[in-house]
C-alpha cells in the first residue's frame, strides 16, 4: 500500500499551505451493516470519507488538489464522497485554478450498488467542464487505481503519470480470476507497461511529483494572477456564445468581421469581394444562357455552419475557439 492521503499533502504540498475545503459528509439513512462499516473506516483511515479535497500552493503557485484515501474502504466512491469530488473541482473551475488528482481507489462504492456507479458519469462531467473553462487537470495515479475511478476521473488529465510500480486498470486482477479460472497475466496491469504503451505520460515517484507540477504549469504559463475565461462562457448556448464546428464562441472571442454575433457568419469579411459562383459568372458574363433548372446560383456555401465564408471559420485548437482574421 502506497502513501495516505496525508503523507502525500506533507511530501509533495509547500509546507504549511493545505487548506481543507472538506465539510461533513451526508448519508442519510442507513442499514446498520453499512454504518458499522463507516465507522470502521474513519477509526483506521483517520479520515471522514474516500476522498479529501482542498488547495494548496506548489512551488509557491495555487494549485486545487483531490485526493483519495485507500485506507477508507479501498478508496471507493460512494454519493457523499462523489459530492465531495464534484464540489471541489466545481470550484477550481469557479476560482481558475489547475487541479491535481490523485486517485487511489478499488472504484465504486459496493455497499451503494448502482447509485454509487452512476455517480462517475457526474464527476467526469465536472472534470470535462473543468478543461473545457481552459485550465489544466493534471493526474497522479496511485497504487492502487481501479474500476470505475480508473475509467472516469483517473483517465481524464491533461497530463497522466503514474506512481511506480502501481496497479492499474479497469478490472482487477482478483476479479479477472474469478471470472475466467486463471490469474491475470503478470506485469500488464503495472505503472511501467502502461507507460511502455504510451496510456499514461510517465511514471514518477511522489518524491519527485511536485517538481513535476511545477514544470508543466509553468509550460502552460499559468500563472496565480491570470484569470481564465469563465466557465459558463463555454457551455452550449451560454452567455454571447454562438457556436461554429462545435466550438462555443464566448464573449472574449466574438464573429468574425462580417458575421454575426450568434455565430451563423451570414456576412463576408470586409474588403474583399465575393467570389462569383460559376452559375453566377455566367449569369452575369453578356451573350451567356441562363443557368438551368437545378442549378444554384448565390454564395459560395462554406463548410462551417452551414453558410460561413471558410476563410472567417475558427481554428479548432484545443482549450479554445479563435477567429482567422483575413
């Protein structure tokens, strides 16, 4: 078993700048069974649930951080803690600041069944609406990481690395015997063939983590006083957002010239002509026919909602939407 959640914060956070952004989980009713299991869990765990979450600085840069808590029934994911994860990344995307995740979890909570299963599917929105502001979600995986956290938030970073000799992946190897009557194959599901694989980005030991975060940021030159594009200027039909090839259009980044704010681009850019169809060349050159039945005559139709000029449709890059000036 790897690092507690608290070991981790004392090795890898700037000493003495962890906030906790944690507040008492909420179960409602119980069975008994299930109760005496949580109580349990906190005696050995020294935690109140799965996951603790809260922010802290990183070679003096803020950063958000989630963890989880192996120690507090294997790390799995029930409602309360699948609250708790779904908050704090909501608020580093409120507040503009990169979140670091380091998962280390047998996956969904058995004792919730199916409502503890669903609850991936709303952390992985979070997590998706968390890149989409334009900040960076950057992931630890730890030893253990399995199951439907591995699926989810685990696979979902920016930049993924993994702890050393971790194991990794969808179904566990226990799982997998039992369902065929053969033990998994050995060193597969480890840190360092995923890596050999290209499906995490490096194996890193937690020593060397906060080095590791620091260098990234810095490349993406996110700074603590900059401040992202709000969050809701990149929702489908948000605020002054129109949408050209699937990309929202926010506020900060308007219409071409020439087009409209919504984002249809019904206009041409300006100073510069329109280019003639050749039904209307024709049209329009003396001596010449008439186009035909069936023959379209107007704009050059471009390939980016439905009837923009392709010179003024928006690159596509990844993180953000901008117009091609012409």
């Amino acid at each position: 078993m790897g690092l507690t959640s608290t070991e981790l914060i004392d090795l890898v956070l700037d000493a003495e700048t962890w906030t906790s952004w944690d507040t008492p989980p909420s179960y409602g009713d119980l069975p008994e069974a299930y109760a005496a299991d949580l109580v349990r869990a906190r005696e050995r765990a020294g935690t109140d649930e799965s996951v603790v979450t809260g922010e802290a600085r990183i070679a003096g840069r803020r950063v958000a951080v989630v963890l989880s808590e192996f120690r507090f029934l294997a790390g799995s994911i029930g409602r309360a803690s699948a609250e708790r994860l779904i908050a704090a990344v909501e608020r580093a995307t409120r507040e503009g600041l990169p979140l670091l995740a380091g998962p280390a979890s047998g996956g969904t909570r058995m004792q919730e069944g199916t409502p503890a299963f669903v609850q991936m599917v709303r952390i992985a929105e979070a997590v998706t609406r968390h890149k989409a502001a334009g900040l960076p979600y950057l992931v630890y995986l730890r030893h253990p990481t399995t199951g439907g956290v591995m699926a989810s938030w685990g696979s979902l970073g920016h930049v993924t690395v993994a702890e050393p000799g971790a194991l990794l992946g969808f179904l566990g190897p226990k799982v997998y015997e039992v369902l065929n009557g053969r033990p998994f194959p050995s060193g597969v599901q480890v840190a360092e063939n995923l890596f050999a694989h290209g499906l995490v980005d490096g194996v890193v030991p937690p020593d060397e983590l906060a080095g590791l975060v620091d260098r990234v940021l810095t490349i993406l030159d996110l700074r603590p006083e900059k401040s992202p594009r709000p969050a809701e200027a990149w929702a489908p039909g948000g605020p002054a957002g129109g949408q050209c090839g699937g990309v929202t259009r926010g506020a900060d980044h308007p219409a071409p010239r020439g087009g409209r704010a919504g984002g249809r681009g019904e206009g041409r850019p300006r100073g510069r002509p329109r280019r003639p169809t050749r039904a209307t060349s024709r049209r329009s050159t003396p001596g010449t026919r008439s186009p035909g039945p069936g023959v379209r005559t107007g704009r050059v139709r471009g390939r980016c909602s439905g009837s923009r000029p392709r010179t003024s449709c928006p690159s596509t890059a990844p993180g953000r939407a901008s117009a091609t000036r012409v």
